[in-house]
C-alpha cells in the first residue's frame, strides 16, 4: 500500500514535470524549424533578386543578402547593440575573427557586415537547398575541414584572391559552434591566412547568447546580444614563427571582451588557448 502511495505521489509531481519538459522541448524545436524554414524562404527569395541584379556568384550579392537578412531579427526578437563600428573603417582587406555559438550568429554577422566581405564555411553548407544556393551567389568560400591540406591550399589561394580583388574575410576561428558560454580554443588557419596576405586581422565579439538561447535548456526567446568590433591588430613584419603567440594573443583579448560583454566575471583557464 505504502508503495502504491509513493507511485502516485510521484506521478503527481512527474507528469506535470513531463509535460512542461516536452512542451517547452517542442516549442524549442518548433521555433528552430520555424528559424531554418525562414532562411530557406528568404534564400529563395533573395537568390533572384542576386541573379538579375548582378547575375552570377559575386561578393556585390552580399549587400542583398545582409539587408534580407537583417529582417530575420524582427521575427525572432533578437536586438542587436554595436560598438565600434568605427573600426571597420580600414581600407583594404582584413581578416576579420569572431566568436561562433549557434546558427542564429549568422543574424549578427549580417548586421554589421562590412561592404566586400566573404566568410569561410564549411563545405556542407554548399547542399542546404536554397541556403547553400545563396551562400554560393555570396561568394562564400567553401572548405573541407576533414582536410588540413586542402583547407590550406584553398586559404593560401584566398589570401591572394584578397589583395588582387580588394576582399575582407570572415572567419570563425573556433571552427565549429560553441555555446558553453565561453570561447573554444582557436585553429590557426585565420592566422596564417592574415599572415600570408599581410593584412590586419579585427577582432568582434558577440556577447553569450545562453540566456535566450540554450540548446541544453530548450529555450530560444527573445534577446540583446551585445557586438563589439575591437581595434585592428597589426600582422605586418610577423611571419610563421609568430602564428601561435599571435593566436593566443587575439584568443586572450576576445576571451575577455566575450565575459564582460556577458557580465560574467572572468576566469582565466591557463591553458594553452591554441587548438592543438
Ligand atoms: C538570405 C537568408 C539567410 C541565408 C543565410 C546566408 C548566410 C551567409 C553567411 C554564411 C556564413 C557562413 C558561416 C559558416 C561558418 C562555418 O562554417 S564555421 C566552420 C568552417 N570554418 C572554419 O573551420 C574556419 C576555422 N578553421 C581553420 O581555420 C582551421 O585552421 C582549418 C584551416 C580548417 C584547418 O583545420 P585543422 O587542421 O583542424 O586546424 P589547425 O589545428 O588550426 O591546423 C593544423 C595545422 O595546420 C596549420 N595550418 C592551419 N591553417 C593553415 C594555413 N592556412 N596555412 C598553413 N598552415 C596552416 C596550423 O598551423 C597547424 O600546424 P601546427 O601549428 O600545429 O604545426
Ligand atoms: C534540398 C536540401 C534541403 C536541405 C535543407 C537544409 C536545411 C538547413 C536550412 C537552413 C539552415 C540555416 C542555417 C543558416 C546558416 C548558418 C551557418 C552556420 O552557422 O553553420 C554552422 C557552421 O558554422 C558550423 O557547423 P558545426 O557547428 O561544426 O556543425
């Protein structure tokens, strides 16, 4: 009797439990469809107006695909606070590193997105449908990151393509999403990349998203996100001897604008911050 008692009582408190934990779960993978139906939708929009307004793959694309894109933030409530602007005002190329925590980033690359701008992504994005079609229009420069060798060649290729076709780069140098609330540790090929073209690199920040949107905890509400576009950093004299120190150095900076841009206080981790 006592054991039948316990049962109940337990049901009592687990089925509501269950049934919050599965409502909140379906109205968190509802509103990630909803977010990649929208950037199928928009994509097949906007591919037409890339094609006839400039007719084939190119970098101009990216000002019709950034101003399609910035309407997204509407439908989701997602607010965008910038500072720093100012320092993308370079002239020339540049490499251009920031933090990468879910699919909804791709919102706030396009908010500030700077004119002459192209991002490396990896190869699977190229067979999203009409994502991948527009990323193609976009001038988006695919790699493979199984292959260390053929991403280098590819880069070694783009750091020309930079100077000869006056192009900025956006890379995301954690090379994977990250939403642990803190940065992973940096690949290098931002690095070299900036190195061989001997451009400058821009560091911006984007505050942690884990308060509105959180994968563990099913929840994607609305929110500010914080963006901060730092100073430039000089690569100009550096060579390969430097990559590492010059890795840690941006990883470091970027580490502590992303804690104070997400109010949390700042630990240091101590370890090597380059991935190894
Ligand atoms: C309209 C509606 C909406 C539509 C929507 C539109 C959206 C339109 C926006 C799209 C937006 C896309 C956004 C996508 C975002 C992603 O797809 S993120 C994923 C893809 N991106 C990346 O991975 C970039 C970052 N990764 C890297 O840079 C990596 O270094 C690489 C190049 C992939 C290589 O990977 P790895 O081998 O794992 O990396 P790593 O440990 O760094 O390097 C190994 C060794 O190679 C060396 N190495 C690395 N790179 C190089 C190099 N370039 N040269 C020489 N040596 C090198 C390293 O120094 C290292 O050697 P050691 O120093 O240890 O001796
Ligand atoms: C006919 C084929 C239909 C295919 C349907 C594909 C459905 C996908 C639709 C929309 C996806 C919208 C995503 C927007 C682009 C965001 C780019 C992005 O953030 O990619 C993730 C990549 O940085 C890192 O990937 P991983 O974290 O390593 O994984």
């Amino acid at each position: 009797m006592d054991l039948w008692w316990l049962l109940w009582i337990s049901l009592l408190f687990l089925v509501p439990f269950i049934l919050m934990e599965i409502s909140s779960g379906f109205k968190f993978h509802f509103k990630l469809v909803y977010y990649c139906a929208m950037c199928l939708l928009l994509s097949a929009l906007a591919a037409p107006m890339c094609l006839l307004t400039n007719g084939g793959r190119t970098v101009n694309n990216m000002r019709i695909i950034s101003r399609v894109v910035r309407t997204l933030k509407y439908f989701f409530g997602v607010r965008f606070e910038v500072k720093g602007l100012e320092n993308f005002q370079i002239d020339g190329p540049c490499v251009i590193i920031s933090n990468h925590q879910s699919i909804l980033d791709m919102m706030g690359l396009m908010e500030i997105l700077p004119d002459r701008c192209v991002q490396i992504a990896k190869k699977e994005l190229m067979y999203a449908g009409s994502v991948g079609l527009i990323t193609y229009l976009g001038g988006v420069i695919y790699i493979n990151r199984k292959r260390t060798s053929d991403a280098k060649s590819i880069m070694a290729a783009v750091a020309q393509a930079m100077i000869s076709d006056n192009l900025k780069v956006w890379i995301y140098p954690e090379g994977t999403r990250n939403n642990s609330g803190d940065l992973l540790p940096f690949k290098k090929g931002a690095f070299h990349l900036a190195l061989q073209a001997q451009v400058p690199i821009i560091p911006v920040v984007y505050s942690s998203l884990t308060s509105f949107y959180n994968q563990k905890k099913n929840l994607f509400t609305g929110g500010t996100v914080k963006v901060e576009i730092l100073p430039k950093i000089d690569t100009s004299g550096l060579t390969e001897n430097d990559i590492t120190d010059l890795t840690e150095r941006c990883h470091q900076t970027m580490r502590q604008v992303f804690f104070r841009l997400s109010n949390k206080p700042y630990e240091s981790n101590g370890q090597s911050n380059c991935a190894q």
